[in-house]
C-alpha cells in the first residue's frame, strides 16, 4: 500500500510516519520509483505498536527504540523480550536523595524477603521491586509502616491477576502481537485495577461505615 | 506553637502555610498579639492532609478545598466524607468526544451489570465506575475487547484488597486521621498493587515461556 493508505488505516500522519522511519522506529517502505514507496500489513503493525508504546504506555522515543530493538531482536527469547516491554512501562520511581531513618533499606528488605517467601522467579534489583519498596518506604514515612503486614494480601490478589493476565495473552494473543499486547494489557490493566478497587472500597465503606451514617443522618 | 514550629515539624514554609490560610485551607491561628497567632495539634494534622492531598494525591488546591470541606461539614457521615476523598484521587479520564463504533455504551453497560451482579453497594456514575468503562472500551478499540470476559477474575481482586484496606483501617486509623489515610492508602495502595502485578508476571512469564527460552537460547 502507499502512505497515504498506511496513515488512513493507522490514523498516524503522513509526516510523523516519515519521521519515524527517519527514527528508525519503522523500517522503510520498498521503493516502487525514485518517490514513491509501498508498505506492507508489517508496517500497520509496528505502527500500532508504537503508538501503543507512545500514547498508552507513556515511554519516551528513546524507550520506544529499546522496545522494537528487543522485538526485533531474533535471539531474545519471548520471556526476556516481555520483561524488557514490562520494564519499559513501570512508572520511574521519585528518586530518593537520602534515607534518614532508613526506610528504604527497611522496605527493600522486606521486598526481597517477600519474593523469596513466594519463590517468584523475579530478581530483587527488578524495577517494579524498587517501586514496591519505594511504595512501601512512603507509607513508612506517613506513619503508615504497618501495611506491610497487608503485602502478601496484596500478592495473593496480583499473582491471581498475572495468572489470569498470561492466560488471556497464552489463548489470545499472537506471537507477533505479544509486545503489544503486553505494554497495553499492562498499562489498561492497571486502570481497570485501580477502578475495580475503588468501586470495592465504596462496597466495603457502606458495610462498614454505612450503619453509623443511617444514625447519624436518618433524613439523608 | 508559633508559626515557625509549625513549620519545623510538618516541613512545610512560612510562607506556604501563609497562602494555605489566605486560602481558606488551614484555620487561622489564634491571636496572641497584634503580630504573633499561636497554632496547635490540629494544625499540624491539617497541613499533613494537605501536603498528602497535593503532593501523593495529585490533587488541585480547589480540590484540597473540596475535601476539607467535606471533612469539616459536621452533618457528613463518614462513608460519605470517604467517598468524596476516594472519588476525588480517581484519575480523570480522557474525554471521549464520540462513541463511532458504540465502544463506550457497551462497556458502560458490562460495568453497570457487574456492579448488580456482585450485589456492589455503588452507583454506575461513580467516577471509578466511568474509569474502569472508559479502559475496557480502550481494550476493545486496540483489539482486545476478549478481556472483559476476565472482568470478574479481577473484581475477584479488588474486593480481595479492599477487604483489606477496610480492615487495616478499621484496626489502625483513628476518626480524625481516616481521609488522610484514605487518600495516602488509595494512592500508594495503586503504586504496590501495580508493582506487585508486574512482579508477578514476571514469575509467571517465566513458568509459560521459560522453558521455551530456555530450548531456544541455551548458552544464555
């Protein structure tokens, strides 16, 4: 197809189309005269994938080339090049300057003991690792360090959530695909949980909590 | 205390605490002299809720302004005064200007049947309940409108973790401190959750594509 045709099926412009080949996020089309290049289905692809990576994902230019380099990279296994795709959209964490009272010691320690304890096959240095005893160090800091009791609560309810999540992409999702899908179901997933929980807790908050306000306020 | 102290022990400036009284959000302190208002317990707490309000919560100071008057109205029940602190660090969602392929309609009704289905104690309109319609049509756009068959795996989830948030409050927050502590819990509670999950996907990456890597890349 021509460009035209690419930037109707992709919704992308013709000169951002332009500027990411001049990016080398996607290859080039196959010149049919000196100005005038045809795309393929493989390019409608890449560049939903990389408007996946840009708009839902968040990841700068750069992050989007790190991603395409492990697709395309024909030696890295599936599960390495999904642990780079799910590196890439973990929110940075605030870097911490100092730590005074030791929190962040403390919570990095208890996040390695925690996937230890689990026997995760996942690494304490992990990006998601830090953000976790990032978290953890902030609740700390709040007066709230005694949620850490409550993580492996919270582990139970996100192993049983990867579990669904890999099963979806395991009958779902092609391999071409699995990038893609993965940066996307990580990021909406993410929302879906964060708005699932909050609906819980207005669930929770009435039993809990209701009774009291039907005495306090029997008019409303 | 003098302004000073107050300043010293919750880290915020003179001149900031100034505005927040300029604006409505801190109480003045009491006059002791023409130029010297002496403040107290109450203010170091109220400057604790604010700073969680703007700074983790990631709200406005309109916003701030909204929740402390919902935790100053003496005739609001405390489901509701939480309700509006849950409501109010609910991210905004991306307008939608227009619905072409009735993407949004469907997923407003499969989130309305889901909150009937579970016998949920919320209302479909709750801002967490147009976030979680507004991701699952963002799903069907990118081709996996599939995953709201998993919807109730991951309200599985969330009641699970709300569960537990309710009950951590219920042990260890006093009155006074429970919007503070619902902002700073919905807030960092998303952050762990998040991390959690990408975790766990990378031990259960491991397990469905390991061995695969493995025969694929033995040398690595």
């Amino acid at each position: 197809m021509r460009i035209g045709e690419l930037s109707r099926r992709t919704g992308v412009s013709v000169p951002t189309i332009k500027y990411y080949v001049r990016e080398g996020l996607l290859p080039a089309g196959r010149l049919t005269s000196p100005n005038q290049a045809s795309y393929e289905e493989s390019h409608v692809r890449r560049l939903r994938l990389i408007r996946a990576l840009l708009d839902v994902g968040g990841l700068s230019v750069a992050g989007v080339r790190e991603v395409i380099a492990a697709v395309d990279d024909p030696e890295r296994p599936v599960h390495k090049m999904l642990g780079t795709a799910a590196n890439l959209v973990t929110p940075r964490v605030e870097e911490r300057a100092d730590d005074p009272e030791g929190a962040l010691a403390a919570a990095r320690a208890a996040v390695a003991d925690l996937i230890t304890r689990r026997g995760w096959r996942a690494y304490p240095g992990a990006p998601a690792a830090e953000a976790l005893a990032v978290a953890l160090a902030a609740l700390d800091d709040v007066g709230h360090g005694g949620f850490a009791e409550v993580l492996d609560d919270y582990a139970d309810a996100a192993e049983r959530v990867a579990r669904t999540d890999l099963d979806y992409v395991a009958r779902n999702v092609d391999r071409g695909e699995l990038v893609e899908s993965v940066v996307i179901g990580t990021v909406l997933g993410d929302a879906m949980f964060a708005a699932l929980r909050r609906i819980a807790h207005i669930d929770a908050s009435g039993r809990v909590f209701g009774a009291e306000a039907d005495r306090a306020a029997p008019a409303s």
